[in-house]
C-alpha cells in the first residue's frame, strides 16, 4: 500500500465507525420509539422498518452504477446528507406520514452507505490487505454499535420524547461529522473500464453472465436468511416463548454475540487468510448448524433454566465466531469477482442481496420461532449445513486466486526466486 492508500484506508475506518456509532444511538429503541413514544401504535412501528427495507431495495440497483460511474466518495456524502436529514427529521416527526418519510431517507442513505464504502477500501487495499481491512471494517461497526446502542441505552426515558428527539440529533450529527471527515479523503485513482456497459440495464446484464457472482448472490441470501434475518426476529422470538429467556438475558445473547466478534475476529484472521474461502465459508456454515443444534437444546431439551439460559447465550456467541470468519472472506471475494473498474456494481449487488434476506427472514422466522418450535429449528438447521454445500459448490466456480489468493502470491514469489537464481546461475 502507498502513502495515500493508508492515509485514506484510516479515514475510511474512522468513517465506518462513526456511522455504526450513530445508528447504535437509536436502532435499538426505533420500535418503542414510534409505538410507545410517539404513540402511533405498533402497525406504524412495524411500517417504519419494513420502509427501511423497501427504501434499501429501491435505491441499491441505482447505487453500483453511480458509484461506477462518479466514483464511491460523491455517492457516500450524497448517502450521509440524505441519511442525515432523514435522522434528524425522524427525531421531530409526529405523525405517521412524516415518521415514514424520514424512514425512508434514513434507510435510503444507510442502505447506500455499506456498498459505497466497501467500494473505497477495494480502491485503497491491494489483494495482500483487503482481508485486514474488510476484518477491522466489521469490528470498528459491531463495536460502533455496542457503544452507540450503550450510551443510547442510558440517555432515552420513554416517558420523555425529548431524550428521543436527543438521539436522533446526536445519530444526524454523526453523519454530517462523517460528511467532514470522508471529504478529506485523497482516493487514489481508479483505472477506467473502457468496456464498461454504458446502461444500467447492461451493467446488471454483465453481472448476471458471471456464473461465480450468481452463485455467491444466493449462497449470500441463504447466510443473510439464515443469521442475521433471525436474530431480533425468530431467534428471539423462539427464545422467549420455547425457552422462557428474560429480556434481561436476551440482551447478554445480544452482548455475547458482539464481545465474540470482538475478541475473535483478529485473532481468526490469519487461520482464515492461510484457508480457501469456500472451505471457510463452509466451515461456517458447519459452526452455524451446531448453533442451531444447541438452540434447540435450549429450547426443547429438558435440562433447567439456568442451562436453557446458558446454552441460548452459547448460541448466539457461535453466531459471532461464524461472523467474525466471514468479515475477511465474503466482501473481498466480491471484489476479486467483480472486472476492474466494477467493484461498486457488484458490492451493490450483494448489499441487495443482503438486504432481501434481511427483508424476508424476519417475516418467515418471526412466526415460526415463536409458535412452531422444532419445526423452527429443524429448518434453519437444514439452512446451515446448505451454506455448506453452496459454498462447497461455489469453490468449483473460483480460480485459485479467487479463492486461495494467498496460496497463488506465495507461488508466485518462488517462481519469481526460482527464475532470479537461475538467471544469477547462468550470469
């Protein structure tokens, strides 16, 4: 890495944090604050969220291809003002229409976030760095949103709109400090695709031919689905009603989950760097079913409630470790995928991806974690053990630089000596 490419790699990082420290101030409380606070009842709560998702899904198609075409910085303070705005009028809304608006801006800007810097840290790593940098991307935004949803936690009193209306401030302020911040990145250069397609329609054609980025779309839904789509939705849901776990105890799986990733995720890294990435993500997807298996236990075994307890906190911590594998894996895979000069196509594809899944888990896992328990289980068990499979499968579509970049630079640099001592040889 250059100069540059470092001093603009830690902007990029203060960026991410400061973003998951924003949101961490209210993501949490969203639901009590529009049913309960605002009172506009638990339907327009549950509106809210599903217009984070929509606003996400009708933005993320148009997103890759203006970062294509103006770069990922334009695009990422355009998201910030818009997130920004959206914050801010959420925190001084009243009423269910302006609520939904704000939403929807919100939601918009945040969605256009993620791709827009992943995009920014592919043009300032090289192949060697990616995985670093994607790895300290996830910590600095799970440890973002620890410490924002903390002090959020200690600032709001339900009773009081106003401590609301003080998050929602203090989430807008993060945006536009990130405003400053990100305009002061020099990014270096990014080559020009001279046969880029000159349409959206085409662009998304392009990325559709690619077999390997297809395959890697669904085995990205399937993990999405099968993780992040349950863990305020099904999991919890199976958790209060089939284990009887507290609230109180709902949120240590919450803290488990996040020390986990926290304390593993560098310490997995090289063990992950040295690995194909299919056999990682496939490990995961063994680590996730046994989850799952002592979810089950914790819900349906007959052990006490102190064990229930325990083993459901378990759960979610081995969710961690599967998260904190993946970090280094997915996003740089999507950037060795992507043809030069598209990296900001593709990282919006996958963020739609990821956002479908999101969309869709909660609205199967919901009720079925919390009425139908083994069959519950039993299904999302099934899921992980096929993102085994999938990822299994997805390895024969990768060359080897693709999925064991590390593998193939350490070949080349002993052919290179290899050559240099015999040319030293024949001088």
């Amino acid at each position: 890495m250059t100069r540059a490419m470092g001093a603009a790699m830690r902007r990029i990082h203060v960026g991410n944090a400061l973003s998951a420290f924003g949101l961490g101030f209210t993501v949490p409380y969203l639901y009590v604050y529009v049913a309960q606070v605002r009172g506009l009842g638990a339907m327009t709560a549950g509106l809210v969220l599903a217009v984070f998702a929509v606003a996400a899904l009708i933005v993320l198609p148009f997103a890759g291809r203006a970062i294509v075409r103006r770069g990922p910085l334009p695009v990422l303070l355009a998201a910030l003002v818009a997130a920004a705005v959206g914050a801010l009028s959420l925190g001084l809304s009243g009423s269910a229409a302006a609520v939904l608006l704000s939403a929807a801006a919100l939601g918009a800007g945040q969605a256009v976030m993620q791709p827009a810097l992943a995009t920014m840290i592919v043009d300032c790593s090289t192949a060697g760095t990616r995985s670093r940098a994607f790895a300290m991307q996830f910590f600095l935004q799970n440890l973002g949103l620890g410490v924002g949803g903390l002090i959020g936690g200690h600032l709001v009193d339900t009773s009081e709109a106003g401590s609301f209306t003080l998050l929602f401030s203090l989430e807008a302020a993060m945006f536009l400090l990130l405003v400053v911040v990100m305009a002061t990145v020099r990014m270096p250069h990014s080559p020009r695709v001279e046969d880029a397609p000159q349409s959206a329609r085409g662009s998304w054609k392009q990325l559709l031919g690619n077999r390997a980025m297809v395959q890697l779309c669904v085995l990205g839904f399937v993990l999405f689905f099968a993780c992040y789509g349950q863990f305020e939705s099904g999991l919890s849901a199976y958790g209060v009603e089939a284990a009887g776990i507290s609230t109180s105890a709902l949120g240590t799986a919450l803290a488990a989950n996040t020390l986990m990733i926290v304390i593993a995720q560098f310490a997995v890294l090289r063990f992950v760097e040295r690995r194909k990435r299919s056999r990682v993500i496939a490990s995961v997807g063994l680590i996730w079913a046994v989850a799952w298996a002592v979810a089950g236990y914790a819900g349906l075994g007959n052990g006490s409630q102190e064990m229930a307890t325990a083993a459901f906190v378990s759960t979610y911590a081995l969710f961690g470790l599967g998260e904190a594998m993946l970090s280094p894996t997915l996003a740089p895979l999507v950037a060795d995928l992507a043809p030069t000069g598209m990296a900001g196509q593709y990282n919006s594809a996958f963020a739609l991806v990821k956002q479908l899944a999101l969309a869709v888990g909660p609205a199967v896992g919901g009720p079925l974690g919390a009425s139908l328990h083994a069959p519950y289980i039993v299904v999302f068990l099934l899921f992980s053990l096929g993102i085994t499979v999938l990822a299994l499968r997805l390895g024969r579509q990768l060359t080897e630089v693709q999925d064991h970049p590390s593998a193939a630079r350490s070949r080349v640099v002993a052919q290179g000596s290899a050559a240099a001592g015999q040319a030293a040889a024949h001088a």
